[in-house]
DNA sequence: CATGAATGAGCTTTCATTCAT
DNA sequence: GATGAATGAAAGCTCATTCAT
C-alpha cells in the first residue's frame, strides 16, 4: 500500500521557502540547501518535487500572480462601481497594512530582475502581467466610460499604473527610509482620476 | 619618471563591462571573468583596480546616477519655466530615441534588486535616490507655486514620479512587448500636469 | 493461500531493463530510477528483488552467456561433423539478421568494461567467458582432429576466435559505419579453417 | 610580466592522470577530484584547463591513438618488406614486454565503452580508427600483392584485424587469468599469413 | 601595471538506498 | 508484494580571490 502522496503540499512550502529566501537574499542567494532548510527538507527531496531550480521559481511566479488576482478579486467583490473597483485593485496592490507582504513584494521585484535575463522567467513574468494588463485597460475603460470621457487611452493609463504599481514595489523594498509614509495607494487612485476627469468627452 | 597612471581610465572599462555583462545575465552572472572578457583585460588586473566584485557595482551606480544627473542638466539648460523643466527632467529619464540607452536602463533594474538584499549596494542606490528625490521634489514645489497650488504633496508627487519611471524601466526590461509604444514620457508628465492642476489652490 | 510469487518474472523484467538502458547509457547511466521506469516499476520495487544494482549486473552477465549458450545449441544441433558445429558457433555469435540483438552486444560491451574495475563483475565475466572458452577449445580440437592436424594450439586458437568475437562486438558497437559489411561470420570461419588447414600434421 | 605558461604540460599531466584512474576505476569512476589528486592537483585546476570532463577524455582519446601510431613507425623505420611491416604493426599492438602498457590498454577498453553511448567520444574513436583502418588496408594490400594474392578482401582482412586487437584487449584487461599465455601477437600474425596464402591468385 | 595560473569553497543536480504505508 | 517519498553523499562545474612572475 503506497504512502498517501503530499507531493501538492511539499511543492508549496517549497515555493514558500523560496519565496522567503529570495526576499531576503535573490534568487541565486537563495541555494537549494537554504530553501531546504526554510522548507525543513532534506537538500535531496527539494529536487525529487523540482527538476531544478528554474520550476520552482517559475511556479513562484504563477503562484504570487494568483494570489494577487484573489486577493483583488475579494476586495472587488462589494465594489458597485467601476471607480470603486478601481479603488479595490489599487488596494489590493498597494495598500498598506494587515494583508500587506513585505517578503512577497521582494520577492516579486527579484522576479522582475530575474525576469530580464532568463527567458523561461520572462515568459512567466509576462504571463502573469498580461491578463492583469488586459483586467486593467477594461477597469479603466468602464471608469472612462461612467465619466463620459474618450477611452483612447485606456491602455496606455493602465500600462502606466502597472508601472507606478511595480516602481513602488521597487522602492518600498530597496528605499523604503526615502520615501513618504503610505504615499502609493493614495498618490496612484489620485494621479489616475485626475487624468480620467481631464481626458477629452467621448 | 613614471608612466602616467591609467587607472581611471580602467576602472572606467572595467565599470563599463559590468553594465554590460550585467544588463544580460544580472549581477551573479556578471564573473570577473566575465567582465574582464568583456573590457578586454585580464581577470587578474579587476582585482587590481577594484577591491572586490562588490566595489565595481557601488561604483557603477553611482556612475548610472551620474551620467543620468547629466543629461537632465543638459536637457534643463534650455528650459525656462518650472514646467519646462519639469518636462526635461521626465524626458531625461523616459524619452525613447538616440539618448536611451536598454542596457543601462536593464543594469539599473539589477541594481535594484541587488540594493534589496546587499546593505552596501542598498546605500549606494538610495545615495543616489536621495538627491534625485530632493531636486524633483524642488522642481515640482516650483511648478505647484508657479501655478498657485498647494505645495503640501509635492514630496508625494516626486516619489509617486520617481516610483513610476523605476516601473517603467522595470517594464521595459522585461516585458516590452506588452506595454504600449512610447506611452511613459507622455504619460507621465500629463498624470504629473493635471494632477497638479486639480491640487487645491495655494 | 497465499498469491503466486512473481518474483522470478519480476527479476527478469527488472534484468532486461538494464539490459535496455545499459546499451544506450552505460552501467552508470543506468540509474535504479531509468531501470524501473523502463521495466514499468516503482523505483522501490528493484531493490525489493535486488539486493543491490550490481546484483542486477551479475544476473545479466550470467543471463546473456545462457542465451549464447542456448543459440549455439540450437544452431548445433543439426550439425553433423566438428567444422559444421564451428560454423553453428561463430553462426550464433556473430550471424547478422533476425538472432541478432545490437542492444545485447552493447550491453555485453559494457559489462566488459565494468568487468575490468569491478571485481565481482570480472569473476560473473570470467565465468562465463571459462565455460565458453573450455568448450570451443574442445571443438576446434576436434575439428584439428578430423583434419589430422595437431591439437596443440588448440587453447590458443580458441582464445584468438574469442577475441575477435569481442573485438568485432566492440567495433559493431561503436563503429559500425567503419566497418565491411557483414564481415564478421565469414572472415571468423575461413581464418580459423586456414588456420586449421595450415597446422602441422597431428 | 606574466608567468610563463605551462598549460600544455598541466594538460599533458591532466590527460595522463585519466588515462591512470581511468584504467582500474573507469570512465565514471574517474572523478575530477580523483583525475586531481592523480595528477597532484587542485581540483578547480583541471576545469580551467579543460572546459569540462568530456573534453579530458577526448583528449585521452588523441593521444592514445597518437601513440600507438608513434610505436608502430619506430617498429616500421626497419621494415624491409610488406610482411615485416605488418609483423611490426601486430607487435606495436599486441607484444608482450616492456612496451607494453596495460593501463593503457584498459583505458582504451574504457574508451570504447565510452564510444557507444557518448556521441563526441565515437566521433573521436571513430576518428582513430578510420586512418587505422586505412593505412591497415593499404598495408595488407601490399602483402596480398607481394604474394600475387588478389586484394579483394584487403578491407576485411583489416577490419578482422582490428576487431582481433580490440578483443585481445579486453580480453587482456578483463580476464587475463584465462587467455593462453602470450598468444595474441604470434596467433594474430599467422591467423593472417595463412589466410593471406590460401587467398586466391591475383 | 599586467598576466593568467592556481585555489578551494560552494553551487546545482543525480542517485543508490531505505522505509513508512 | 508494491509504492513513492525521503535521505545524504557524492558528482561536475563555477567563481571570487590570490599571487608568482
């Protein structure tokens, strides 16, 4: 009679430990033995779950781009309107607080840097900012839409939220003493309904 | 008498190649051989120049802090008004065209993800954000004064800029191909001006 | 009542394995995991059988002699005169067509170098080679003796057919594309029969 | 002023240590750390020499076959006649004594081990025995014709050849205690004369 | 200043073997 | 009998750094 496999649960504190290690040390600071430890596992059994280090990261990836999307989607759920949806996203990205995640947010900028230099990880990293692009351009349509203003630019104001969302990560990260005190959520909802209120009418 | 020393010269080569190196394959995958293959020198003469590998990247940022404080000076020097300024500064920064320049713009995206996990490369990038954040925060109070607005959230208006060109280059490093053409110039200075002008009078 | 033992089946499957993934990667390429997954086993189950991985080798050693062994009886038997049962011999070893089995004259390649370091592998080679060696000694004294030839070589002339049976295993293996078509069989029998033919009379 | 470099002989060194380890513990066996210590080096040495382990072996490989040709012409330089020649290329091969060299010859037998599973090495094997196989032909073509032999089988004859001195090898390194003693030069010679002799006439 | 050989620690990965179920 | 998770000791290879010349 087999063990009853945990093969589900062992791959997800291993990406749990490479998350907590690559927040604190990157992605090649974060050794095989060192997320075995995190993990509590024997070096071996990392790659008996893994066929190397790559998949672990790259599910990492998927699985922090996922925990997003619900966490969005959570707050959304007693959003009414299409700005108040837009107020969900920024705070569920931004948002300080309980549901905030230091170690995730550092991890995520490790995978953009990884990212720009490993295809399979630029792959991953596009995959999980795609959809989010495209949820994004259709929010702020529906908010230019209930503003009776041109939606020509919704694609670009939400390539530009995008990166103010991941600059900020950058900086709350690696320069957190230089910046305001909880500026991003704030500053990110303000610049964009500012933008949308001066945009010309459909 | 001696032969003139060409040891800045080196050591501006051996900076050089680690951009370089580093633009393609991240600080880890920058070797010294790497680098000293890439400057055309021998791996052994790096270590005369440099203490350790840790002392090319402080050097190198604060050589991509440089050289970006250059050319907003020369983009600036023509300008007149506050807002003109203004638009050198993000142009300085963002402007796609002959003065980009990918591989410094993808080094700098290591670079701060290096300054998350390594104390010293931390201090050198925020060494080099600090000015920038101070100067930008001036510009802005001069354009929020020009136009008789409040200066109270021009600190948060500078970080919120500064988080959004870091996310920009994050962007354009790694997943060009999702993001609109040339949104980031445009984008950015219109989200700063009617921001700006939606701030309660003076 | 207990269920019907598979062991010896199962210890057979396990054997031709080895056989199977010794021909294309070695004996040290033929890990335990490569063995089962070919056989259409769990990873546990070959050492259920096995005491240890060499223990398989010495079964496949012992197994291909008995299937050499089975051939060259199979061809004899319908050998009526000594020359006849010389050809029936090198028929078996080296006939090319449908006997022929590439995979288990490459195996056999690599057991004969495991023979060369691994002790135990030498004594199962030795013992295999012995009994061959023994019998076709025998043989070609009678066939020395039909021809009324001198028996006194014999052993060696035994030992020079084995070596090139080895050899042209050896070079079937791994330069076949250097190698006279189907050469092998009957260059064996006519340097043997001139050979014989050009021994001094018994 | 650079040191003087030494890298021919540390590779030399590097090579002959494999060739060492290689022949009592074989190709697998040969770690970089025991190739090391063989050779009384530092075990990151050997990868700065050769890229990687494959590259030692070919390596091995080239300089067996280089001399084995050097020790056929010094046998040959007083060869007077087509048959001395090839009495010295059999001795050059297979004499007892003290040219010989049996961890050499186990190496070899490793190599060709080696050929059948690692595609670069039977490139190399290959290229080894091809000029072999050539320059054996035109020797044994040279005898047929001196004996007004037609040269019909001269290839065959070669092939047989080789696949003789490739099995005594392994022969000689996997089961000595059984082979006749010193038979291998003196049957190889007259295997071939007598099939030679009974060819028919041009 | 300059060279490039040398060192040894540390990395990812593989694997024979064990064992709870 | 059978499963597959688990272990830990190697393996090949990379690399920052040192140093004789």
């Amino acid at each position: 009679m087999p063990r009853k496999s945990n093969t589900a649960e062992r791959r997800r504190e291993i990406v749990a430990a490479l998350l907590a290690v690559m927040a604190e040390r990157g992605y090649d600071g974060a050794s095989i033995q060192a997320i075995a430890r995190t993990a509590g596992l024997a070096p071996g059994l990392v790659h008996y779950h893994f066929e190397n280090k790559e998949a672990i990261l790259l599910d990492l990836v998927a699985s922090l781009a996922q925990v997003g999307r619900a966490r969005y989607e959570m707050l959304a759920a007693s959003a009414a309107s299409p700005h108040a949806r837009l107020q969900a996203y920024i705070d569920a990205r931004l948002a300080t607080g309980p549901g905030a995640d230091p170690a995730a947010v550092a991890a995520w900028v490790m995978v953009g840097a990884e990212a720009v230099r490993q295809l399979q990880v630029r792959r991953a990293y596009q995959d999980a900012l795609a959809p989010e692009l495209a949820m994004l351009t259709e929010l702020l349509r529906d908010c230019l839409e209930a503003d009776g203003r041109s939606q020509a630019r919704a694609a670009q104001l939400a390539a530009s939220l995008l990166a103010f969302i991941e600059g900020a990560f950058q900086l709350s990260s690696a320069a957190r003493e230089l910046m305001p005190e909880a500026y991003a959520a704030q500053m990110a909802l303000q610049l964009v309904q500012r933008f949308i209120a001066a945009e010309p009418a459909a």
